[in-house]
C-alpha cells in the first residue's frame, strides 16, 4: 500500500502540490489525471524520493521513504521493487535500446548474464509491440513513440511489484495506445503489481483504472472506483471527463 | 552602502559555491572505497578523455615548442644559441606550458562534453531514471569520468612535453640549423627529475579539475537547453580558471621552495 498524507511541494515560490491525501491499495491500478502543469509527474517523482516534499508523509508498505538516503542499502532494496516509465521515456542514448531494457539485469544485485539479460529484453520489447530488429539499435534512432515504449519495456523488465507509469499512451497511435492498455492492464492482474498511471486520455483510464484520482490546485480534487467517475456529481472531474472548455476549470492557466 | 553590500553578496555567493565544489569533490573520492564500482564506464572514458584528445595535445603542443624555440632564438640568445634554445624550450615545456596548454586543451574539450552529456541527461530525466534503477549517478557518471581524467592527464602531459619539445628540435635543426644530436644531449642534460614530476603532478590536478567541474556543473544544470548551455559555459570557465589557479600553486609549492 502506497500513501500520501498532507503532501506539500514547492518549486522556488511556485507551490506545486498542497497538501496531497492519497492511498493506493496494493495490487491496485490508481490512474491520475489533471490538468498538465498540475503536479502529477512530481507527486509520483515523491513516491520514488526524486523529489524531497517540503512537508507531509509518505510510507510505502508501512516505511517512511522520504528518510531513505539515497545510496542506502535501505533504499537500493525499495526501489529494486520498483519500476518507472518516464513521461519523456529518459532513455540513456550511449547504450543500445536492449541494454536499455535489461539496465538493471546487467548490474547489481539482479545481475544475470549477458545473453539471459538479452532474451529478457527481447521479451520485453515483444511484449510492448517491438520487434527484435531494434534491440540493437540506439535510441535516437527511433521514433518518439517507439521510445515510449523501449521505455515500457525497461519499467517491467525486472517484474517489479510496483509500476508507475507516466503517460504511457502520449503519442502513440489508437491501436498502440490500445495495446498498452492492455499490457498495464495485464501486468496489473496477471503479476498482481501496485500500479500508478498517469494520463490525459480518458478511453485508457477506462481500460486499465481501478481507481481514479483528480489533482487539481495542488491537491487531490475527487478520488472513486472509475465506475462512479462519470456520475460523480463534481463539476472540476466532469469538465475534465468531458473535455469541454466551459466550466470551473480556467482553460488558462 | 549598496556597494559595501554587493561586495558582501558576492564574496559569500562566492564562498558558498567553494564549499559547494569542495563537498562535491570530497563525495566524488568517497566513492572510491565504496562499491558497486563500473569498470566499464572507466574504460570507455579512459579512450574519450585520453586516446581521443590525444590529436589535440599533439597538434596545441607541436607549434607552441616549435615557436618558443623560434622566440628565444630571436629573442637575443644568439651566442650560446646551441646550448641555450633546447634546454629553455625543454624548462618552459615542461614545468608550464606542456601541463597548462593540455590543461586548457581539456577543459575545452573534455569539461564541455561531460557537462553537456551530464547535464543533457539531468534535463531529459536519465539521471532519475538511473537513480530508479538502483545505479548511484556519482558511482556510475561522476567517479568514472573523474578518475579516468586524472589518470591519464599525466599521460596526455607526457605525450604534450615531448611533442612540445620535438616541435623546438625541428625548429632548431631544420630554420636555425642546430646539430641534431647536440640538441637532444643539451635537453636531456638539462632536465631534471623535479621538472617531470611536476609536469605530471600538474597533469593528475588539472585532469580531476577540468572532470569535477564538468560533472559538477552538469549535476546542477536547470532545466532546459539554456539549462545546458549555461552549464556547459559555467563549467568551461570554472574549469580553465581553476586550472591557472592550481597551476600557480603547485608551481609555487614546487619550484619558490
Ligand atoms: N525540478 C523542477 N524544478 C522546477 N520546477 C519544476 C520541477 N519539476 C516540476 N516543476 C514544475 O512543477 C509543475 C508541475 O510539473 P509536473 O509535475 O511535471 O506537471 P504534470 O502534472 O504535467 O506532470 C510545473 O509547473 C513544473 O514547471
Ligand atoms: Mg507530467
């Protein structure tokens, strides 16, 4: 279980997030949404300590991560638990997209050789709709969408029991968007993973949310079982649902 | 009043960024004695910074001793031309032009593509990324490129002095006309232990400062291409003014003893 409490964020004078309530039961699918600008990469980024809150608590299973320090045998074995699809992909462009995939299989303590590593990443790429023929390209050589999903690729590599995924469908096709939803749907079922997503695109939180929450003005605006979204009574979430430029939420922001 | 003030911002903007590159450079070594370690990463950098730069320290040294030997020549040294010319070109190239030359040569080369790959993977999230895959960017980005600059700077000073000093032998046998062999004799005569050691002393500094300053600045680049531009500009900087500093220093604590 992943959860939040009164979580505060703060970028120079620019308050980000205010005071975040969140709780992701485990093996849940938890989708964010909100506007863009709104916070959420940083409210996952807190999760993973990339980020220090200036204030407020969050506990992962029980333990408080914000104290672990980085470098720590405490927190190399919380993040071997971990797996994270960033919303730019953040691919390392000097290593070939497979050694991408299999980072974390070709050193430290889930090491394995080489060519096992290899197959894995191969694997992993079938699984998010590549082919063999780009393992052994470089990342600049692919196209935005293609690196989204090398990114995909190297988040579930190392079956982590929690995924968060940033964006996963941003520039990708409806057929490749609906591919993606499955997979996370999938990981979420079938390897009974914890997992956070992140997205703007309203037919994926209907594919792959359990649950879904709205960050708006720094905090948690509306959370609910996605069943209850579309009935929720709350203009701020309709709005968003409905995409309509009318309403509480400012189209400038 | 405002004036007073300036200055009272600046010296402490200034001492703070003194113990911000200390912590960092001590955090850096720290590294040494604790693993995992990334033999790897060392090796490919050991070719980028050393093997790589390598034309560049040959092509700055070879005309820098080819006009010094011509500048002391005209310089008034006419009588005892033989003798004089090879052994100042070997002195100058080697206590201070050889380790400085390489030094600026690096830091231009060197400092600027580690701050701009470093901080190019700050702005595109592959530093977070690393640090989601268990791997400490210190240990695996920082440590690597650091040490394999300060082990082969030594090196590329070596190759630059004897280049540098070759590029006086040319000069000297084939424009002024200086027996070859006498030339070689005088230089080796003259030279002594102290002056290489310095040379390389200088080299091993220099190298860990034109790195240090290029991951430190890459570390802390802002978001953005201007973030990496004015990155890569302050680490250039930090680094050649650095290197002169230090050049001074150990010039000092070598030779006014
Ligand atoms: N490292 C940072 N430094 C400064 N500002 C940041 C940083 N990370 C995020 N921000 C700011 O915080 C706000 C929220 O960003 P983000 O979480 O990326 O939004 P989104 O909800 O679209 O994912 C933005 O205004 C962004 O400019
Ligand atoms: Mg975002």
């Amino acid at each position: 279980m992943i959860e939040l409490k009164g979580v505060h964020k703060a970028f120079g004078s620019k308050e980000v997030l205010r005071g975040v309530d969140l709780v992701i039961p485990k093996g849940e699918s938890m989708v964010i949404i909100g506007g863009s600008g709104t916070g959420k990469s940083v409210c996952l980024k807190s999760v993973l300590g990339l980020v220090t809150p200036d204030k407020g608590e969050i506990t992962v299973e029980g333990q408080d991560v914000t104290r672990l320090r980085q470098g720590s045998r405490e927190r190399d074995a919380f993040l071997a638990r971990f797996g994270m699809l960033f919303q730019g992909g953040a691919l390392f462009d000097s290593l070939h997209v497979w050694e991408n995939v299999a980072f974390r299989l070709l050193r430290g303590s889930l090491k394995r050789p080489k060519q096992e590593a290899r197959e894995i990443a191969i694997e992993k790429l079938r699984r998010v709709g590549l082919t063999p023929d780009v393992a052994d390209q470089f990342p600049a050589e692919l196209s935005g969408g293609m690196q989204k999903r090398v990114g995909l690729a190297r988040a579930i590599a190392a079956e982590p029991e929690i995924i968060f995924f940033d964006e996963p469908t941003t520039g990708l096709d409806p057929i490749m968007s609906g591919v993606i939803n499955d997979l996370i749907r999938e990981i979420v079922v079938e390897m009974g993973a914890t997992a956070m997503t992140i997205t703007h695109d309203m037919t994926s939180v209907r594919a792959i949310a359990d649950k879904v929450a709205m960050l708006h003005a720094g905090k948690i605006r509306w959370t609910g079982p996605v069943a209850e979204m579309d009935t929720s009574g709350d203009p701020y979430l309709t709005q968003f649902i409905t995409g309509s430029a009318e309403g509480p939420i400012e189209a400038v922001r | 009043m405002t004036f007073l003030a300036a200055i009272g911002a600046f010296v402490l903007g200034a001492l703070a960024a003194v113990g911000r590159v200390s912590i960092f450079a001590f955090d850096t070594v720290s590294h040494l004695a604790r693993p995992p370690w990334y033999p790897r990463e060392f090796g490919v950098q050991i070719l980028q910074i050393g093997w790589n730069s390598l034309p560049v320290v040959g092509l700055t040294t070879i005309f820098t001793g080819g006009a010094l030997a011509l500048q002391i020549y005209a310089g008034g040294a006419r009588f005892s031309a033989e003798a004089v010319v090879p052994q100042i070109v070997a002195i100058g190239m080697v206590r201070e032009l050889g380790p400085v030359l390489v030094g600026l040569m690096i830091a231009a080369r060197v400092t600027s593509s580690v701050a701009a790959e470093i901080a190019t993977m700050k702005v595109t999230e592959q530093i977070d990324a690393l640090v989601t895959l268990s791997t400490h960017p210190m240990k695996y980005l920082t440590l690597p490129r650091v040490l394999a600059a300060t082990v082969v700077m030594p090196v590329l000073v070596a190759v630059g002095d004897i280049i540098g000093i070759m590029g006086g032998f040319v000069v000297g046998v084939q424009r002024l006309g200086f027996n070859a062999s006498t030339y070689l004799t005088n230089t080796i005569d003259f030279l002594e232990w102290i002056d290489i050691v310095s040379s390389l002393s200088k080299g091993a500094v220099f190298g860990f400062i034109a790195a240090l300053m290029g991951c430190y600045f890459g570390m802390r680049s802002e978001r953005g291409a201007a973030g990496v531009g004015s990155a890569t500009k302050g680490a250039v900087v930090a680094a050649s003014v650095l290197i002169l500093a230090a050049n001074f220093i150990l010039t000092e604590m070598f030779f006014a003893g």
